[in-house]
C-alpha cells in the first residue's frame, strides 16, 4: 500500500473506494489471475443457479398445474404427482449443490484476495502459484468463522421472527401494532447488516491473525466500534449493486423473450451482467481487506511488518497458526 498505516485511520469512504482501485490497477496481473481462477467461476455459478433454477420452478409450476386439473384416481394423475415431487427433488438438490460450490468459490476468493494485499502491504514476494499454494490452508479456518456466522445468523432470525409473531399476535391489527412492526423490521435490517460486516471483517481477521470462529467474530466486533456507518453505507452499495446485477440478469436474460429480446440481445445483456458482477465481487473483497487495515489503525495498532511477512510465508510450509503475540498489533504512541 502507498499510504502510512498511521494515515489509514483518515480514509473516509471515497478514500477507501481509491485505494482499492489503486491496489487492483498496480497489481492487476496477480488479481487478473485470482479473478480468471476463482472469480469468473463464482460469478458463473451465481447466475447460472439463477437460469436455470428459473427453469426448473417453471416446469414444476406447469406441471403442478396439469396436476391439479386430472381427475383424481387415473394413472395420470398418479405419474403427474410423481413427476412433481421428482422435478421438486431435484431443484432441492441443486440448491444444495449450487450453495456448495458457491461457498466453496466464495472461501477460496476470499482467502487469495486477503492473502495477496497482507503480501502487498508487507513488500512480500508475490507470485500465483504462491497464492494459490496457500489458499487451501487459509480456506480451512474461514470455513469454521462460517460456520459460527452461520449458527448467529440462525440464531438472530429465529428470535426475530419469535418476536414478530409475539408482537403480532399482542398487538393485532392496530396503528401502534403496525408502528412497533415497522420498528422492528428496521432494527430487523440494521442488525443484518451489522452482523454481515462483523462476518466481513471476521474473515479477514481469520487469515491475518490467530483468531477465527467465535473469536474472530469478538474481535471483529472490537475492531469495528469507530467505524460502523461507513462500514454499513459500504456493504449498503456493495449488495444494492449486488442486487441491481441480479435484476438486470433476471429482467433481461431470463425473461427476457416475454419482452420480444432476441437471443443475442440476451446473451450480450447476460456477458453484461457477468462482467459487472465480477468486477464488483472482485472491488468488494480488496474493500473488505482495507476496512481491516483502516479499523486496525483507527485503533492506533501497528502491525509489524516483518513479523507479518515471517508469518505469511509460514502458510507455505506446515501450516502453523499465527500467533496473536506476535502478529497482534501493537498499541503506538501518537505523536
């Protein structure tokens, strides 16, 4: 990175968007090559899970009507059922399969993009094959960071909707029902996105520090105090153009022939989306991994270099955790 790490605390948030670009245009072989091997792969099965996911609800919907107009008792309607429950078991599968390979894509993504600015920052030797030697490594500890998110997140949803259906069923259909409803969703989505960032932030920690699961979450949490709004209004753009992407594939791809598109207008409309996605998931992690620099310094903690560059390099042998004494930043005086 050009910048001091004292002088990370000042970024603010059209600072944070330079420093990514900067990091990815100067270091864009090694990023063009993470994105060719684990990117593009990432964005391919996103949108394709959304085609034909699309195609298989379609046919059950069309089959499940065909259903539901054969008389009762007729070998028709035994194999239409049949065939249904068939069609229904497998758009579960590929959910299953889909949720699989994307979490896998999405780990080992992570994982690279983390390990080559650490690298970056610290004047490491770089190289792909380096990196791609130690994201197996790395993806072990933010799957079981994923995991313990993933048990929050439970966890945080079911209690939510107990006290939605509480306070529903309390309050009725009244206008202090529907205000306490209202708030209730809002603090609903604040705490999403609050617990999305800890789970951001907490992957990184799991890659730069000893922690991870519970206590890369907890740390996490520390290290975010001073920065949640623009840590918020960050995640905020990076899902809302998440989403724009996927409305636009949804709109123009795959419904696109009900609004008399041809097919190569489709597929120019679906490289679009592809291309966009990419590059925004690409933005998005080299981000995330700023936010940890910025938070770290916000909290005037120094990461010691070359301890940090010795550790790095331990991922290339027998995978030994880093260990907090020594990678931990330490407390600096401010002038």
């Amino acid at each position: 990175m050009d910048r001091e790490q004292e002088e990370m605390q000042f970024l603010g948030l059209f600072g944070i968007y330079v420093e990514a670009y900067n990091l990815v245009f100067r270091w864009r072989k090694i990023f063009s090559q993470i994105t060719l091997s684990l990117i593009f792969p990432l964005s391919f099965i996103f949108l394709a899970h959304l085609e034909i996911s699309h195609q298989l609800s379609l046919k059950i919907s069309y089959n499940e009507i065909q259903l539901e107009d054969t008389q009762s008792g007729t070998q028709q309607k035994e194999r239409l059922h049949h065939l249904v429950t068939s069609e229904f078991a497998i758009l579960c599968l590929f959910k299953l399969v889909y949720f699989t390979f994307f979490l896998v894509f999405s780990l080992l993504s992570t994982a690279a993009v983390v390990y080559t600015i650490a690298c970056i920052y610290t004047g490491h030797e770089i190289a792909f094959k380096k990196v791609m030697s130690v994201v197996p490594k790395v993806w072990k500890r933010l799957m079981v960071t994923f995991l313990c998110t993933f048990l929050a997140f439970l966890l945080y949803n079911f209690v939510a909707i107990i006290l939605l259906v509480i306070f529903t069923f309390a309050l009725g259909d009244t206008v202090i029902g529907a205000i306490f409803i209202t708030i209730l969703l809002i603090l609903y989505v604040v705490g999403f996105l609050y617990m999305s960032i800890i789970w951001q932030l907490a992957s990184v920690v799991s890659v730069l520090e000893d922690s991870y699961g519970i206590k890369a979450m907890m740390k996490s949490k520390e290290l975010i105090k001073g920065k949640v709004l623009i840590s918020i209004i960050i995640f905020f753009k990076l899902n809302l153009g998440m989403a724009v992407i996927q409305l636009l594939f949804d709109f123009y791809v795959i419904h696109g022939g009900s609004w008399r598109l041809g097919l190569l207008h489709r597929i120019g409309f679906g490289i679009l989306c592809f291309l966009l996605l990419f590059k925004l998931i690409l933005f998005g992690l080299v981000i995330q991994t700023i936010i940890y620099f910025v938070c770290k310094s916000y909290h005037h903690e120094n990461i010691d270099k070359s301890v940090l560059s010795d550790h790095l390099e331990e991922y290339l042998g027998d995978y030994v955790p880093l260990k907090a004494k020594d990678v931990q930043l330490e407390e600096y005086d401010q002038a």
